[in-house]
C-alpha cells in the first residue's frame, strides 16, 4: 500500500483517501463477482438436483461450521476495534488488537483444516478417493464445490493474516503514516473475507439439516 | 465508531448466528434457505454499515459497495429463470395432446 | 445439387414460414439500412466542406423526433419477435402420435434406430407427409442435429434426451449436419435426411429386413440385465410394477409428482438414487457405464410398449 | 520545474529501464500498442490461413485437427488479446487522462503490473500455441474440453485468466481516475463521449471478467482432477458452463464494440466542424449497453436445450439492447446535418464504422428472432454478424482512433493520401469478405467446418478473395505509420482543429501532460460556424 506521502498526480490528500477508498471497493467488487460465480453454480445445482443436493449438504459438520463463524465474526470485531483505536492515535492497542485478529484467524484455518481432516477419512474428498458408490455423484458434485468454495476462502485468509501481521508490526514501528489509509484498507479486505464466509456458511453446513 | 457500538454490533453478529443454526434444525421446510439468506444478509449488512463504515461514507463509496452484490444478483436471478423452468424430469410426453 | 443455390431448398411448410419471417426482417432491415446509408451520402455530399449549402440552423432537429424514430423501430422489430417466439413455440409442442426414431450421436457419427428395429449410420429415412419425433441422445460430447432444407437445429446434450418434431413434405435427399463442434471429425459428422413418399418408405422398411422390432429387443435386454429379476411380479425385491407407467404420473417419495416419459425411464436406469418412487426403497444399483446409448432406446421402448395402450397408437 | 522548454515524455528518460519501469500512462500506452500489433499479426495470419484452406471443399493446409487448431488460434488470439485491450488499454491508456486534464492515472504503479499480466498471459497463451495448440475453439464448451480435447487446454486457458485480471485491473484504475481525477470545471456533462463510453467498458471490465476467471479455474480444476463439475459424468449439467462463459462473453462484445463508439463519437464532431448531436443521449445509451449488456446472454443458447421460459426472456431483452444502439447512429447521422464534413482518413473510418456497424447491429436481430436463430445458429451466419461487428465495427473504430490521436501520440504527421487508400480498401475488402458468409450461413453451412459440400465453394471463394484484400488493407498503415515515425513532417499541438483538452498540451506531450492543470470552462464539440472553441480558455 503506498505510504500516503502525497503522490504527485493527487491535489489534496482528501482526494488521495478517497481515490484509494473507491479503488478498494472497485476491488472488492469484483472479489464479490469471483465468489458470486461459484455460489451461482451452487444455486443452480440446488434448484435443478433439489434433495439429492441437500442430501449431500446433511454429511458436513455443522458444529465446526458455527464455531468457524463465531471466531471469523470475532476476528472482524478485533479488526474494527484495531481500526477504530488506531484512527483515535494510540499505538499499543491497535497492535494488541491486530494481534488478536491474526491469532483469530489461524484458529479459524487450524479449525477448518481439522475438518478436511476428518472428511479425508470419510472418503468425501473428490479427485483423491471420493466413495461414489456409497455416496452418488451429484454428492461428489458437492464436496467439489465446497472444497473449492472453502479453499478458496482459506487462501484470501491466509493472505488476511499476512497482510495485517505484516501491518501490526509496521505500527508497532511506527512506519505506518497516521492519517493515511493503509489500515483501512486491510480492515476492509478482512471484513470482505468475513462476509464470504457469511454467505457460504447457511449454503454450505444449514441445508437440509431439518431432515 | 466507538469501542462500545463495535461490542454491540458483535453481539448482534453472535445472536444472529445462534438465531440461523437454530432455525436450521427446526423443519421449515421449502422456506429453510430463504430464512437462512435473510439472516446471512442481515449480518452481511451489519458487518457491511457497521465495520466497514459504510453509513459514514458517501453515496458514491455505498453505490460501489452495492454494485457488485447488485450484478451478483442478476447472474443468479437469469440463470435460475433457465433451471426453474427446465422441466428435465417433469416433460409430459403428451404435454399438448 | 449443381450449380450455385442462393437460397436453401424449403423441404416442409415450417421451412416456408421461417422463410417468410426472414424475408420481411431482411425487408425491414434493408429499409433501415438504405435510410442511414442514404442520410450519409446526402449529409456527405451536401454538406462537404467546400459546399455552399445553407447552413443556418433553420431545420432544428428536437429531440422529440429522435424519440419517436426510435421508438417506432422498437415496435416493428418487437412486433417481429412475437412472430418469431410463435413460430418457435411450435417448435416446442409435439403433436401425440409422431412417430418417434431415436437418434444416438456419438464421436463423429449419427446412428438412427426406427421403432421396427431398422437402424442406419449417418442415414435418416422418413416419410413425406407425416409428423417425425426424434429423440436425441449423445455417448460423449455436445452434437447438433441440423437439418438446413427443414430449418430445424437441436443440440444433443450427453446425459439426457433432446425432443424434436419435423413434419418434411417434400420428398428429397437434405443434407445432415453436426453444427456444434465435436472434435477432429466434426465436418464430416454428417449425412443425408431422406425424404420418400409413404409406399416408398414401406417398401424401405421392408427391405431392411423385418429383425424384432425395437420392443421387443428392448424386452430381450429387459431379461439379460436382469430387470425382469426385480421388476416382474413375483420378483425377489419389492419394485415398482412397469406395466401401464409409461406415460402417466408417478408420486415421487420426495412428494412430488413426474410424468413417467422416456427422460424420466433413462435417468432411472442411470441414476436410480435420483427420485425413487413412493413407497419404494432406493435399492436398485446404477447402470450407468453398462448399459449404451443404443440398448436404452431398446429398453424405453419396451416399456413404452408395454405402457398404456393409446387410443389409435400407430405404433 | 527546470525542464527543457519543448521535452516531451519521450525525450524525457531514456533507456530500457525506463520503458520497461515506467509508470508513465503515455509509455504504458505505448507498450500496449507494441504488443497488439505483435497478437494482431499472430491472429491475422491464422485468419489468411483459414481462409486460404476453405477455398476448395476438401483439406487443404493440413488434416482436420490442424485446421481445429487454427480456428482455435484465431479465436483466442483475436479476442482475449487483441480486441478486448485494443482501444481501452492503448489509447484509454493514453488519452483519458489528457482529455480530462489529469497528469496520470489513479494508481500508475497498478497501470504498470496490469501491462505485466497482460504480457505474462499472453506468452503463457502463446506458448501454448507454439507448442501444439488446443483444439477447442475459444469458446471451451463442455465436456469435449475437459476429458475430450487434446491439446495444451490447460497451458493456454491459464494465460487466459492471467490476463484477465490485466483487464479487471485497468477497468479499476479507469473508474476511479475518471471519478477522482478530473480536472476544476470538468463536471460529467462536460466529459468528451470517449470518456464515458471508456467508463461504460470499465463497468464491464470489472464486474464480468471475474466471472471469466473463476469459471475457467472450474474448467481448469475439472480437467487437471478428471472430476466434473459440469460434465454429465456425474450428473453434471454442461449447459451451466455455457451460461457462466456467456455471462462474461457477451458484455465482452460490449466491452470491444463501445470504446469503438466512443472514437467515433469523438470524430464525427470534429470532421464535420458540428456539436454532436444529442449529446445526453449519446452518453447515457453508452451506460445503458454496458447495463443492459448483462441481461441478454442467453440469445446464444436457444438451442443448447435451455428452457422454453429462458429462451422467449432473453430473446426479448436481446431487442431492447439494440435500442440504445440505434440511437447512437441516428446521433452520428444527424451530427452530419448542416456541418463542414472533411473527409480525412479518420472520418473515412468513421463512415466506414458507421455503415458496417448498422450492419452487424440489424443482423443481430435477425439472430434475436427464436426461429431464424435455430436455423442459423453455428453457421456461417453468425460468424458474419460477429464479424461485422468485431471487425467493421471494432477494428475499425480502433484504426479511426489510431489515425486520429496519432499526431499527438507520437508528434508527427502521417501520409493522409495512403491513409485514405487503406481505409477504402480495408472497407472494400471487409465486404467481399463478410457479405457472401452471410448467404452461406442461411444456406446452412455450419461453422468451424474444413470441408463442406462442394455446392458452397462459390461462395468461399469470393470470401477467400476479399479476405486477400482486407489483409492488405490492414497491412499497409503498418508500413506508412512506421515511415510517419521516421519521417514524417512534424504535427502541431492541435492539427484536426478539435475541442478536447488533449489538443492544448503539446504534441507529443510532456511527462507531466500539462505544464498547468487546466480549467475547463465548457463542453466539449462547441463550433460556431465550423470555428472551434476550446474547452479551455487560452489565457
């Protein structure tokens, strides 16, 4: 992220914050449309296999679901609370905080890779040694979209967590220019991921748990 | 946003997420996914207004927001015109007799 | 089929109305086209640079104008797409007693199996005169039945039956094309669609030799998979009973109701574990992989056969 | 600032490393225009080679799969490498910020990595080219693309989605340079067409091309895991694929044909010495294409078994595209209405555009209307229209647009005489190409065939025969823009006469675009009586 010094083709450097605000919402946008296509294909197939699709949803494990969400829901908190302290001038909370938010989110992927763990040894990952015969292939359809959905979201985690490690320890330096918007920016990145998972979690863990 | 809404609004985001995975286990039936979707874009939206200061930003900044889950929604709504009314298994081999 | 045709043979009467349709878009887009291309030659030449036409802004053009040219094209175009959607509805409804030739495409070939058992490769023949259905199916990738002399185009999706009806009225021979890329051989994926006159085409049955008619091959493979095991009473496994099915609704065990046609019969072959009839446990194993494209045409039309008997059935 | 009176942006720097770490939009642009050209060679001669082997009914050049591999070739070059970066990322690049008086893009840095993707992707794509190709056409249908097909799929479809995000990148950086960088007094109304009609692509750049990329990864995935997704294996449903690639494809029609309109918005005015007529209207049909852009995809499924209900929805919506369309030339022509026309090689382009994009656009609705489209769907038909439109329509919107910035991009004037010569031949030639292919697609010639019935030889012939032509047309400004470099005389700051704030700074123009950012003080295309009046007051 540019150190906000003014850069030269910027007149003012409110002009600057908002070029970059609306530069980071443009890309956020798009990552909106990246995830949107995958969860268009889950819809379609949803609507055109109905119970057999749901069927498959019946065999991912819902109590590692919510958990995950309750951490990625307390990471985000964390990150406004960074955020927020940072903007009002303090140094050590922000860190604190950043901190928190990075911890929150390697529990989130140790939890999540538990779970791929464990359906590892349910035989439910395609493409390794997915159990058509007892399972079906439009079960196997699912588990290839969620394994796509996941991961995929995993890695804009992890490059979360890179990101605002690398942050805390820039303003723990003190490298980071005060009114600039580099954290900002990070906050928003982080609180995207947060919604995506928002989204994937009733598609992915509450279908067809009513039986 | 102060220290204290960002407590509240996390709350919210923790009883949202009970009120969904309890709705999930009780049989609503064809209405489970609309009700799930209704809870992940409240919290979709308090996430959105709230920790991304989207009420504090101008139009301009909230219309950017909206346009990609705007253009999300018309890929969804035209492809589903095509799966909702592909009558794949239900074709009546005599439908006009 | 020498010389330099400009316009294609119209070998049915749906051909003539697509035809018709076309001629008056192309009337209609000529007249447009000729009126830009004439205001451009005007302006261009009237109003060059070195011209001494007048130019004092007398004839103010209004927006108004510019609202109204537009909206009046919208109309016409809009009145010729309801026209269209018609004429393609018809497309969409199969008259009832059609006879129906199973059509298989498979990597770079068309094999027809009509319902006495004849079958032909990269050869359609049909009777003038009288309502063809095809049912479509393809062993590996997308095809495209097309038939330019009948204006007629279906893609063949692998993994489930196309439908489509003709009516050819004019005996000929029409190419056959495969119009969806298919691979190495896709342009010589194609033949000829015969039209003959009803004696003609009795005659032409005959000649290809009276083997058992589709159904009851179909009945031949219904006992050596081993349906009959199950599905003929007295069976060892409690299944659903086929005799008078085909045709009617059937109550899923998810609650909701499918007309049991020739999509519904295959997709049960393959993927049984997709709707189980009510009342019935989903044991029946998969054929998917065992059973080809050209033995489920066999196998649906037994169980058409031994559907419910349609009144006047010219089977 | 103690510079050289007249240094231009080119003299500024010198060496490799200045070029190739530049963040300098004008060198960025610049870097663009060399590898287009390079693609459009590439994509050309893959052109003259299909069209060399279709003269007579049988092989030609080579057995079918080469053929396969050709068309293939054609496809992906043509569209993903040169078409969809052609105006946007050159003259986009170049003259956005110079028409609304900004020194540079939003984020110049970010103008830089998307020039990288792009090449990067291109050599990835290329690569796979030189290495044997692929055989699936550009449009991958499933499943032959995933279990079927043997060529470099993978290899040349990751080049794809590598570029990309090159052109997701760009539209960004447009929309936020054009929102934030505008210059005092240039409110909206005030922005020159160009602008808008490059905004409009920039809303399609970034809200389809992800979908592209993710929907391509899909592919990917399914063919590196022999696990399908799409594919009918496992109960998969191939017609998803077409309808997430057409979701992208067909706003990236819009994203090649607008900037077109955009050139031509901009030259119409300035030849015929007339404000552009309807002004409002022209601009807010630009964003309506790029809206209206996303709802009518389908009309390319009407018979890939889509539902009855989907077909008759987007054929419909597929005519209230056109309307936006058609208004814009009824503005170009009636911009004509009492002007002082000048038929210099822009403006011959500019006719050129305008007859042949009428064209493309009426033939479009014949494809809109449900039953000619069954007929005539994947014949020669279609690729007609699409010719029409990608190469009558944008092709020649990007060498109006070349001719005309020309003296400002590189300060020197080229030959006007071979100009107009190669514009009246490329317009010639497009036709004999084009127009018989319109007869042979409702004569039902499928496309993508390397043999065909020897009744439509007639036909390819002729086809075969303008194909030569055009191919010469498009040869030359090649060799007389290279002499114009070398020697051609020296072009002032504003040769054409025209409005926009780009002609106020010098040409070439300097690093810094303006030695002071202007103040815009009305709209753009203001003539009294075939006089100019600049946006900017010349204190």
């Amino acid at each position: 992220m540019t150190d906000d010094v003014l850069t030269f083709q910027y007149a003012t450097s409110d002009q600057q914050r908002e070029a970059v605000t609306l530069g980071m919402w443009a890309f956020l946008a798009t990552e909106v449309l990246f995830f949107g296509a995958l969860i268009a294909a889950y819809f379609n197939y949803r609507i055109w296999f109905g119970a057999e699709f749901i069927a498959a949803a019946h065999m991912t494990k819902v109590a590692f679901g919510t958990v995950n969400t309750a951490v990625l829901l307390t990471s985000s908190a964390c990150m406004a609370m960074a955020v927020n302290t940072y903007q009002a001038g303090r140094t050590r909370a922000p860190v604190l905080w950043l901190t928190g938010t990075a911890l929150l989110g390697l529990a989130f992927i140790a939890i999540k890779s538990v779970e791929y763990y464990l359906e590892y040894q349910e035989h439910l990952v395609p493409a390794i040694d997915f159990d058509v015969g007892r399972y079906g292939g439009v079960a196997e359809i699912f588990f290839l979209f969620y394994f796509c959905a996941t991961g995929l979201h995993a890695l804009h985690l992890l490059i979360g967590i890179s990101l605002v490690t690398w942050l805390a320890i820039r303003i723990g330096r003190g490298r980071i220019d005060r009114n600039g918007s580099t954290t900002r920016i990070i906050g928003l990145y982080w609180h995207f991921v947060d919604i995506v998972w928002i989204f994937l979690f009733p598609l992915i863990y509450l279908a067809g748990r009513s039986g | 946003m102060s220290g204290r809404a960002v407590l509240r609004c996390w709350a919210a985001l923790m009883g949202l997420l009970a009120l969904t995975t309890g709705l999930a286990f009780v049989p609503l039936g064809a209405a489970q996914l609309g009700v799930s979707l209704v809870i992940a874009v409240t919290k979709a939206l308090l996430v959105l207004l709230l920790f991304m200061e989207l009420k504090g930003s101008s139009g301009l900044v909230r219309v950017f927001a909206a346009a990609g889950f705007f253009w999300l929604l018309i890929m969804v709504g035209l492809t589903s015109a095509d799966y909702m009314h592909r009558s794949d298994h239900r074709t009546a081999i005599d439908q006009i007799r | 089929m020498n010389g330099t045709p400009i316009w294609p043979i119209e070998a049915s009467r749906y051909a003539g109305r697509v035809d018709f349709l076309f001629g008056s878009l192309l009337l209609i887009s000529v007249l447009t086209m000729g009126l830009v291309v004439f205001l451009l030659a005007l302006f261009a030449t009237k109003y060059r640079h070195s011209s001494k036409a007048i130019r004092d802004g007398s004839t103010i053009k209004t927006w108004r104008f510019e609202v109204a040219w537009t909206a009046v094209t919208l109309l016409v175009f809009v009145g010729l797409a309801v026209w269209g959607a018609d004429l393609y509805l018809r497309l969409y409804n199969p008259p009832s007693d059609a006879l129906q030739i199973f059509v298989v495409g498979k990597q770079w070939m068309w094999k027809a199996q009509h319902p006495g058992g004849q079958a032909e490769i990269n050869e359609l023949h049909v009777p003038a005169g009288q309502d063809i259905r095809l049912v479509l199916a393809s062993q590996d990738v997308i095809h495209s039945f097309y038939v330019p002399a009948l204006r007629i185009k279906q893609d063949v999706v692998p993994g489930r039956y196309e439908t489509m009806w003709f009516r050819a009225d004019r005996p000929g021979r029409y190419h056959l094309f495969c119009a969806e890329y298919c691979g190495t051989d896709h342009a010589h994926m194609g033949g000829w669609v015969t039209v003959m006159n009803p004696r003609e085409y009795a005659d032409w049955l005959r000649q290809q030799g009276g083997q058992q008619t589709l159904a009851m091959q179909g009945q031949t493979l219904f006992r050596r998979y081993g349906c009959s095991g199950c599905h003929n009473p007295g069976g060892t496994v409690r299944a659903p009973q086929l005799e008078g099915v085909f045709g009617s609704p059937v109550p899923l065990s998810d609650g909701s109701v499918v007309i049991a046609d020739d999509r519904y019969v295959r997709d049960s072959i393959l993927n049984p574990k997709g709707q189980v009839a009510a009342g019935y446990a989903p044991v029946m194993p998969t054929f998917a992989g065992q059973v080809s494209e050209d033995d489920l045409a066999k196998l649906v039309a037994y169980i058409e056969s031994i559907g419910p008997t349609k009144a006047g059935g010219g089977r | 600032m103690s510079r050289p009176p007249n240094e231009s942006y080119l003299s500024a720097k010198i060496g490799i490393r200045s070029w190739l770490l530049t963040t300098d939009h004008k060198r960025i642009a610049l870097l663009y225009f060399a590898a287009i050209t390079g693609f459009f060679a590439i994509g050309g001669f893959a052109a003259t080679l299909i069209r060399y082997e279709l003269i007579t009914p049988g092989p030609t050049l080579g057995s079918p799969d080469f053929y396969n591999r050709l068309f293939t070739m054609h496809g992906v070059i043509m569209v993903w490498f040169f078409l969809i970066p052609s105006i946007p990322a050159t003259m986009g690049n170049f003259i956005i910020p110079l028409m609304i008086g900004a020194r540079d893009l939003a984020f110049p840095r970010l103008n830089l990595l998307s020039w990288y993707l792009f090449v990067i992707g291109g050599l990835i794509t290329l690569t796979a080219l030189l290495l044997g190709g692929l055989d699936t056409g550009w449009t991958f249908y499933e499943p032959y693309s995933t279990f079927y097909a043997t060529g470099y799929v993978i290899l040349a479809i990751t080049g794809i989605v590598v570029a990309g995000f090159s052109s997701i990148l760009t539209g960004l950086n447009f929309i936020v340079t054009i929102h934030k960088l505008r210059a005092p007094g240039m409110t909206w109304y005030r922005l020159p067409v160009f602008v808008w009609s490059t905004y409009a692509t920039s809303l399609i750049l970034v809200l389809a091309t992800p979908v592209l990329a993710m929907t391509l990864l899909m592919l990917i995935a399914e063919r590196v895991l022999g696990v399908g997704i799409f594919s009918p294996q496992l109960g998969g449903d191939p017609i998803l694929f077409q309808h997430m690639f057409w979701f992208y494809s067909h706003p990236a029609v819009y994203i090649m044909i607008l900037p077109s309109m955009g050139v031509i918005s901009e030259i119409v005015p300035v030849f015929a010495r007339k404000q552009l007529f309807g002004y409002t209207f022209v601009v807010w049909c630009s964003i309506a294409i790029a809206a209206i852009g996303f709802l009518v995809w389908g009309h390319h499924m009407f018979v890939a078994g889509q539902a009855l209900y989907a077909s008759l929805a987007f054929s419909f919506l597929s005519y209230l595209v056109a309307v936006p369309s058609a208004i814009k030339v009824f503005n170009w022509t009636a911009t004509l209405h009492e002007g002082w026309i000048r038929f210099d090689a822009p403006m011959l382009y500019a006719f050129g555009f305008i007859g042949l994009f009428t064209m493309g656009g009426l033939t479009g609705l014949f494809l809109a209307a449900l039953p000619i489209d069954v007929h005539v769907t994947d014949t020669y038909f279609v690729v007609a229209h699409f010719h029409y439109i990608m190469v009558g329509g944008a092709v020649m919107g990007y060498f109006a647009g070349l001719h005309y910035w020309w003296p400002k991009i590189t300060g020197r004037r080229y030959p006007e005489y071979w100009a107009r010569f190669a514009a009246i031949l490329a317009f010639f030639g497009f036709n004999l190409t084009f127009f018989p292919q319109f007869i042979l697609g409702y004569l039902g010639m499928p496309r993508r065939y390397q043999s065909y019935p020897p009744e439509f030889q007639v036909w390819h012939v002729l086809s075969s025969a303008g194909a030569s032509i055009l191919a010469v047309g498009y040869a030359l400004p090649l060799f007389y823009f290279l002499w114009s470099i070398l020697k051609g005389e020296r072009a002032p700051a504003n040769p054409w006469q025209a409005t926009g704030l780009e002609w106020t700074s010098r040409s070439p123009p300097p690093p810094n675009n303006f030695d002071v950012t202007p103040t815009v003080v009305r709209p753009p295309y203001q003539y009294q009586r075939g006089d100019p009046c600049p946006q900017v007051d010349s204190d």
